[in-house]
C-alpha cells in the first residue's frame, strides 16, 4: 500500500500526478522526458526522478529506458496506479432496480468489479435526468440511463459521452400505454394523461403518441401513475412493460400508435453506460474492466431465473 507518509512528501505528490497520467497508457507506450514532466509539473528533474523510482517500487509499473528512443512502459499494474493515484471508489448510478432486467444489469456490473477486485460501488436514482446531472456535476463516475434518455440530455451538458451502447431490450423490454378504462385501446382526444418530466423517455414517448391530440397532461411522478390511475385522476399513461408483467397487474393495455413514439421506442429500451468526458482515466478504466457482453448475458440470466441477482 502507498504510505500516507510518502504521498505527503514532494515526490510522492509527483507520483501521484505520474500514476494518474500512466492510467490511460499501456505496456509498450513511451512516457514523456524526466524534463517534459518537470516542466508540466513545475517541479525539479530530481524529484520527477524520485517519482518515478517510487511508482517502480510499489510495483505500479516498470520502466525501460531504449537510449535516444526514450522510455517505455514494459509493465504496468492499474489497480496499484489506482491506489497510487488517490482516485477512490469508482461510482456508478443507474434506475433503481424494480425490475429483473435492471437487476440484470446491476448483477452485470457488479460482477465486471468483483471479478477484478476494485473498489465499486452503485447507487440508485429515480429519474435520468437526476441522475445525468449528477454525472455531469461529478457526483458519479458513470451512469446507466436509455439511449434516448441520453440523446435528449446530452443537448445540456457537453462534458459527457456514451462509452458503451448496449443492444436493444436492456432497458426495458417496451413501453405500452396504460388505461384506467378497459374499453380503451388507444389515446383519444380529451384524456388525462400521466406525464413525468423528470423522465426523459415517458416524457418524450408520450409527447409523441399524444402529438396532434387534446389532451390534458398531468404532471406526476412516474411511481405514482398507477395510484393516480387507479383513484381516477388520470386516464392513461405510457408505461414501462416489464413492470406490468412481472407484478401481474391487471390494467388494460395499448400498443404505441405514433409513427414517432414507435421510432424512438427502440432507443428507450437500449441501455447506455455515460461518463464524464473529463476524466480521462475513468475511461480507460472502465474500457478495461467493462465488457458489455458479459454483463449481457449476465441480464439475460437473471431475466431468465438461472442466475441469481446479487447487487
């Protein structure tokens, strides 16, 4: 472990700025000059030099030096630069998990972490614009959120990128319009209409399926839509599928009828993994531990019962 001790002292400021910046390079790579990083750092050759000696003896990485080449990584341990770095839990933030398909997807990362043994931690958000502000703010490392949630945020904030775009139907499985009267199938002209701001997808897809209707919309919670359509004050909603299946709720359903609501309904059930553009080393961190496959399969199981959710 990198002693507190050390890390106090000139040097070991020097290598934590070095073990930040080696993150986001890999065995074979060519580092700067000892004068090149006294420069950047606004320090003395001799203490970049110590820097460097003490990320070697920690065994975060080992250099070789090729004469008038330069010098190369020809070892390189992230965990240990990670620890060296000061960099802390990496935190992820995504829905909460009312659903199998998110507890996939939670049981998916948290295996990615586990396996490798770093330091993780996930939080749950109602809400992906909650959660994308958060993100931005640096409260979070990563969030999950859907790809068209994060179309329509990312016109906010210009600090974030999608690293990874998972296949369709790791979101949700589809989105259906809900009724309170059994007779209906589809959204008519003078309805009550559920409407969450605070989420981008059932904001949006039911902007578009109610496009060119008179309809009243009725600003609620998304959690609250199936009190309020029970206790009348409210006509219909769009509505994620998967929650209706699994708790057998006996509601009458339509399909999406708007050409637009229809084309964007697949971007609402893709998954995607946000950072913060910012953060160089996050990026290669979670490029490395990550793999979207897996985490997948991972859902695929819980979803089918063979795996058991652990998060």
């Amino acid at each position: 472990m990198f002693a507190a001790k050390k890390l106090m002292s000139k040097n070991g400021a020097v290598a934590v700025l070095l073990a930040r910046e080696f993150i986001s390079l890999g065995p074979s790579d060519r580092i700067s000059t000892i004068g090149d990083y006294a420069k950047q750092y606004e320090t003395g050759r001799g203490t970049v030099q110590a820097a460097l000696k003490l990320l070697q003896a920690e065994g975060a990485v080992s250099l070789e030096s090729r004469g008038h080449l330069g010098t190369f990584i020809s070892a390189i341990d992230y965990q240990k630069l990670w620890r060296v770095a000061g960099l802390g839990t990496i935190r992820g933030v995504m829905p909460l998990p009312y659903s199998k398909r998110y507890e996939g997807m939670a049981t998916g990362l948290y295996r990615a972490f586990e396996g490798e043994e770093w330091p993780f931690s996930l939080a749950f958000m109602r809400g992906a614009d909650k959660r994308v502000e958060a993100l931005a703010a640096g409260d979070y490392d990563f969030a999950v959120t859907s790809q068209l949630a994060v179309w329509y945020e990312l016109a906010k904030h210009d600090n974030l990128e999608v690293l990874f775009l998972f296949s369709p139907g790791t979101y949700v499985g589809s989105h259906m319009v809900i009724f309170r009267d059994s007779t209906h199938t589809k959204i008519e002209p003078g309805m009550r209409v559920g409407l969450d701001p605070q989420s981008p997808d059932q904001f949006l897809l039911t902007k578009y399926e109610c496009e060119g209707l008179e309809v009243e919309y009725v600003e609620t919670f998304y959690n609250q839509i199936l009190n309020k359509l029970q206790s009348g004050e409210i006509d219909a909603a769009v509505w994620n599928k998967d929650e209706i299946m699994e708790k057998g709720l006996n509601y009458n359903l339509g399909e999406l009828t708007n050409p637009k609501s229809m084309e964007v309904s697949s971007q609402a059930a893709t998954a995607v993994l946000v950072i913060n553009k910012e953060r160089p080393e996050i990026k290669t961190t979670l490029l490395r531990i990550i793999d979207s496959e897996m985490i997948t399969a991972v859902q695929e199981g819980v979803l089918a019962g063979s795996i058991i959710p652990k998060y």
